[in-house]
C-alpha cells in the first residue's frame, strides 16, 4: 500500500504555555506522529531566540492511518488549550 505524505505544524498560540509546557505539548504531539508514521523525513522548530515557539514534521503514514493521528491531535491540541494544528495531508506520486 502507498503511504501518504503529511505535514504537521504546532506553535504555542498567545504564548499560553511556558516553555516546560511547550516541551510537553511537542513531546505529546511527537509521540502520536511517530506512532502513525511509517517514515519521518523532517522535524525542525524556530530558533531558540525568536519571540515564538513552532514545531513542524514532515511524514509518511499509510492512508487508513489520517483519522487516527487527527483524532489523536486534537486531543492533545485541547489538553494543552491550543487554538489550532496544521495538518496538510497529499498524495506524494
């Protein structure tokens, strides 16, 4: 079976979290994108002196696998009082 490309994007809306809670959120969001993921082709994060905190992947997840890894973000986007995940799913052909 194919698998599909997904981008992930997190950041820390209204600077809401501290930095300790940041770490979890992105650890949380982590855990569940690498539990779908067949592959990860890129993590990264905006630079430790910038005035924001984002986190962004870029992965391959079999196709039955987006609702799943979805539902998952949502969940963890609410626990940490988030307004919003980006999450770009495509075909990779």
């Amino acid at each position: 079976m194919n698998t599909t490309n997904v981008v992930v994007s997190i950041g820390n809306t209204d600077s809401r979290l501290t930095q300790a809670e940041f770490a979890k959120y992105v650890h949380e969001c982590r855990s569940w994108i690498t539990h779908y993921s067949e592959q990860v082709h890129f993590f990264g994060g905006s630079s430790t002196h910038e005035p924001w905190q984002n986190c962004a992947w870029i992965v391959e997840i079999q196709p039955d696998d987006v609702y799943g890894l979805l539902d998952e973000l949502k969940t963890v986007r609410e626990k940490y009082r988030q307004d919003s995940v980006f999450v770009m799913v495509g075909d990779g052909d």
